[in-house]
C-alpha cells in the first residue's frame, strides 16, 4: 500500500530493468567445486520457507482472483458456480465500469506526465546544489513518510468547505467550493493529493540517478554556451531516461493500484461515480457491494492493464543509448 | 536565485523556471504541514477564521481527546506489535532465503529468484478479496495475527532481491575457510553473512518498517474496527466524522500518528533516504 503503500508497493518495480540496473556483478562461473557441497549448490534448500510463504500469501490469492472472475459469486454465503465470461459481458455493459475506467485513464493521463515532469525538474534543480538544497532534499522526502490515511486527513481538513483552501482563496474574493463533494473538482483533488505525496518522492529518486552525471560533461556543456533549459532536457533527460522509466512505472501502478485508499478515505468514489477509480471499484465491489465475481473480473482487467501500462512506459522511456 | 543571477552563462529562464517550481513545491509541501500542526492546538471555530494563525494558547486537550476518543494509545500498541512481529518473521524468511539464493549457481536457483523478482509485478491489492478469504479459511480473520503473516509475504521480494545483492559480494573464501573449520550452513549464516549484511538489514528493516506501519487497506480488511486489535492506521480516519468533524482533534491525531515514523526518520535520515532510494533501485 501507498506508504503503506505506498511504501509497500511503491517498492513495487520491475524485474527486468531492475536486472538491467542491478548494481552487482553476476557471480562468477563456479569453479569445481568438490563434492562435498553439491546439493546445497544445486537446490537453494533454505529459500523454501520463504518460497511456501510466499507462494500461499501472495501467489494464490492472485490464483484466486482469477479464478473467481470466472465465477458467478452475488453474495459472500452464496454458494459460487461457474460463470464462464458473464461476468466480464456485465462488467463491460455496465457504466460505472466506464465511468471508473474514464476516471483511471484522466488520473494516469493527466496526472503521471505532471508528476513526471514536474519531479524531473524538481530532481534537476536540488542536483545543482542551490542555495538550501539540503533543506529541499530534506522536505522532499517528507510525503514519502506519511501514511496514506494521515495524508488523507490533512487533506480532508484543507478541502472542506472551511477548510484552509477556502480560508486562503477568501481574502483574494475568491469563492472555494467543496472541493471533494463538487462533482467537477473532486477527481482533480483526488489528482492533487496524489501529486502532492508524490511528486517529492519521485525528485528524490530521480535526483540520486542524477547525482551519478560526471559534472565535466555539464561544465563543458555550459562553455559552449547551454543554458539550464538545453542542459536539463538535452543532457540530463537523455541520462537518465532508462531510470526516470522505472520510476514512472513505480508511480503509475501505485497510481493505479493504491488509488483506491486516497478514494475511500476521502470520497468513497463519488458524488456520484465522479472519483471511482478501477482500483475502488474492485474495493467496492468486493467488499460493499459483494458482487464478488464482478470485482475480481474487474480485478483481472486492472491486472492486465497494468501489465500493458508498464510495457507502454518501458517503450517510451527506453534507454536510448 | 540571487545566486543563479550572477552567473552570467546560465539561461536565466530556464533556472528561474525550475528554481521558482521547486520552491513552490516546498511551500506546497510545508504549508499542510505547518496547517494541520497548528490545527491540532485549535477548535473548530479559530481553524476556520483564522487557518494560518499561530493558536493563542497551545493547548493540548485536543491530543487528550483524540486519544480517548479513538483508542489512539492501544492503536498504537497494536501497531507496533504488528510490525515488530511482521518485521522479525520478514527476516527470519528473507535471510536463509538470500542466503541460499546468493550462494546457489544451479538453474534452480535462478528459477526461484526469478520467481521472488515477478513478486514486483503482483499488484497484491487487487488481490485483497481471496486473501481475505484465505485469512477466514485459515479461521484468522478479524485478528493481527493474520496481518503479521501477510506482511512479510508482500515485503519479501524487495527484502531478498536487497539481500540477496548484498551476499552475492561476500566473498566465497571466507565461507569455505569456515565450512573447512566445520561450520554447518547455519553457523555460516549466523557467522560469517550475518555481519557483513548488517547495512542490508538496516535497509531492509527500514523499508519495511515504513510500509507495514503505513499499511492500510489490509490491516483496515483483515483486522476490521475492533479496537482492541486494529492498528493506528485503521483507528486514526474514525476521528472524521460525516457530520460534525472536529477538525481540531483530528489533525492532533493524526500528529499523534505520524510522530514515530518523524521520530526514526530524525535520528536516521541519512539511512532512512538511503534504504528508500535504494528500494526503489533495486527493486
């Protein structure tokens, strides 16, 4: 989950690039070894505990949720049955699976090249060590540290109608609104709540991949007459590009996943269906609703897309060297 | 940007852009924060004046009642008996692990490592229902127990893939010099990794420690609202109300849950933004 989850899943990355970026050396062919330790050689005997382990808390409910997409299933003491794909032919003729898909799709969309971009600039000002960056790298991190329901909180106290929103837009003759009952606001707070934690953690991130580009590179840059702007896009983007890929990935399935907390925290998807996001949607099916085939269908399609989001991502922000 | 000023080679635009973004964002991230912590010393009517003030008096009923209120003290206990138990279980699965997956050369081995790194790309939420169901049929459901299992099982793959890194840079003749002495697997382990990992473990441990007091939505599903199990996550929303909030006590709570976490991250900020970057990196 976000910290919690976050952390959690914010620690969610990618095998292959992460493979690619591992920081150790492939061990080295063994030598001929005696015969003394072969089998421990073989087979990695003490993995098996956390193998079991992981097998039955994480591997099989996934299994189950596949499984149980398949399966007609309106009630939790309901005996299950086979379902075939009725429940994905419901999930698709029904509008508020549109209207979460939509909802999704405006978050990832809109919000993830803001967070991107935003963090990449954040990322490359902290680099060239400013006046307080200290300070900065300091604040950054803040968000990272907070829970998704503290976040929540805070934010719940700033967006209400008498919140400290309102309170600074009054003097200005500006009339708030209620941000998150506001069925034209609420999806963009929603947006901004999630900016806001992760915009930092991203710079964070991305600035520590900075960090690693030899300054003589950019000192001659700069000689022959770049500015900030070229040197940021021209240089620095290029660089790291493969890594601001990873971190991309990290934040879209945190986005798309753990939504669903900052959802039920502050809106429980709506007005109406204007904030139910996939991930709540599967929350809510599941565990308000009890259409439990239908979520887990629902499940399986967040599932998948997310899959082909990170291939998307990965295609984009290829290393191009 | 005084500074950027002087140096007549920069685009000054382009640094006064990103510089003046940057702290914007920094204000955008200290002004919740400065709000909600003096929120905590005021009651609704001074929140909604006055949303900047300093409190006139810095009282602080609203943490007393806040606690009573919603159980915050016992919360917190559960929390940290949650994630001590889920952090030590975390370790007692991910180091033989790392341990067996760092010294292993066989096909094996890689096929079991490929398996833990996969673990990155289980979104497990979406996978909350049949856990749950798993915890009911297991007859652990509604209690911490469950959610002490369950953790380590979603930190496992970030642990070991750190670990496992971590070991692979042992050298191997240090442990043939003690299997030569004798030592059993174990005692190799226990003597000769154990040590050298210790940074490992501090990320590990940090890491994790961070994501299982910051768990929700598990926790909020697994432990359900008895107040006498569910942890500071799952009781601190119960403090907003739908009608009626008192604002004051809810920003005093949820300063009262954020005080551990800011608490590490003070003594270890160095560590704590090391094992976070790394985290990401690894994994």
């Amino acid at each position: 989950m976000r910290a919690g989850l976050r952390k959690g899943s914010t620690v969610t990355a990618l095998t292959d690039v992460a493979s690619s970026a591992a920081t150790t050396p492939e061990p080295s062919p063994p030598p001929a070894r005696g015969a003394r330790t072969p089998l421990r050689e073989r087979f990695p005997g003490f993995a098996l505990p956390a193998l079991v382990w992981y097998a039955v808390f994480m591997i099989g409910p996934v299994v189950a949720m596949v499984v149980i997409g398949f399966l007609s299933w309106p009630g939790m003491l309901v005996e299950p049955g086979f379902a075939g794909l009725s429940n994905f032919g419901r999930v698709l003729a029904d509008e508020k699976f549109w209207a979460a898909a939509g909802n999704s799709a405006v978050q990832i969309v809109v919000g993830l090249p803001v967070m991107i971009v935003l963090a990449f600039l954040l990322a490359f000002y902290v680099v060239q060590k400013p006046r307080g960056h200290r300070v900065m790298r300091y604040l950054l991190f803040i968000p990272a540290l907070i829970s998704a329901p503290a976040t929540a909180m805070v934010f719940y106290a700033i967006l209400n109608p008498d919140g400290l929103l309102n309170g600074v837009l009054r003097p200005f003759g500006l009339d708030g609104t209620a941000w998150l009952a506001n069925p034209s606001t609420a999806l963009g707070a929603i947006i901004a709540v999630e900016l806001w934690s992760g915009i930092g953690y991203s710079a964070v991130l991305i600035a520590a991949r900075l960090d690693g580009v030899a300054p003589e590179i950019v000192q001659a840059a700069r000689i022959d007459g770049a500015g900030d702007w070229r040197i940021a896009w021209g240089m620095y983007w290029p660089i790291a590009r493969d890594f601001i890929g990873v971190v991309t990935m990290l934040q879209f399935l945190s986005m798309l996943f753990n939504s669903a907390q900052t959802v039920l925290l502050l809106t429980q998807g709506g007005p109406g269906t204007s904030t139910t996001t996939l991930s709540y949607l599967v929350y809510r099916k599941a565990f308000v609703e009890t259409d439990l085939g239908y979520s887990q269908a629902v499940g399986l399609i967040l599932f998948v897309l997310g899959l082909l989001g990170m291939g998307a991502i990965r295609r984009v922000l290829r290393a191009s060297h | 940007m005084a500074r950027t000023a002087l140096r007549p080679r920069r685009d000054r635009v382009g640094s006064i852009t990103s510089g003046a973004l940057a702290w914007i964002y920094c204000a955008l991230l200290v002004v919740p924060l400065y709000y909600f912590v003096v929120s905590s010393f005021k009651d609704n009517e001074q929140i909604f004046e006055s949303p900047l003030a300093l409190p006139g008096t810095w009282d602080l009923s609203n943490f007393g009642t806040a606690i009573d209120q919603a159980e915050l003290v016992l919360a917190v206990a559960n929390s940290v008996i949650t994630t001590v138990a889920a952090l030590v279980l975390t370790l007692l699965l991910a180091l033989p692990a790392s341990f067996a997956l760092a010294r292993s050369n066989g096909r094996l081995g890689r096929f079991v490592e490929n398996v833990f790194a996969l673990g990155f790309l289980i979104p497990s939420f979406a996978a909350l229902f049949p856990t749950f169901l798993l915890a009911a049929s297991l007859g652990l459901f509604h209690s911490r127990t469950f959610v002490v299992f369950l953790l380590p099982a979603t930190a496992l793959p970030l642990s070991i893939v750190i670990l496992t890194s971590f070991m692979r840079a042992i050298p191997r003749e240090l442990e043939e010099a003690a299997s030569m002495d004798g030592a059993s697997a174990l005692q190799v382990l226990r003597q000769v990794y154990l040590p050298i990992c210790v940074p490992g473990i501090a990320t590990v441990l940090l890491l994790n420690f961070l994501s299982f007091w910051n768990a929700y939505l598990y926790p909020l599903i697994l432990i359900g609202p008895d107040t006498a199990q569910r942890t500071i996550q799952v009781a601190l929303p119960t403090l907003k109300v739908d009608a009626g909030t008192d604002y004051g006590v809810l920003m005093a709570g949820t300063l009262f849950t954020l005080l551990p976490v800011y608490l590490v991250y003070t003594v270890l900020q160095r560590q704590m933004q090391r094992a976070l970057i790394s985290g990401a990196v690894k994994g």
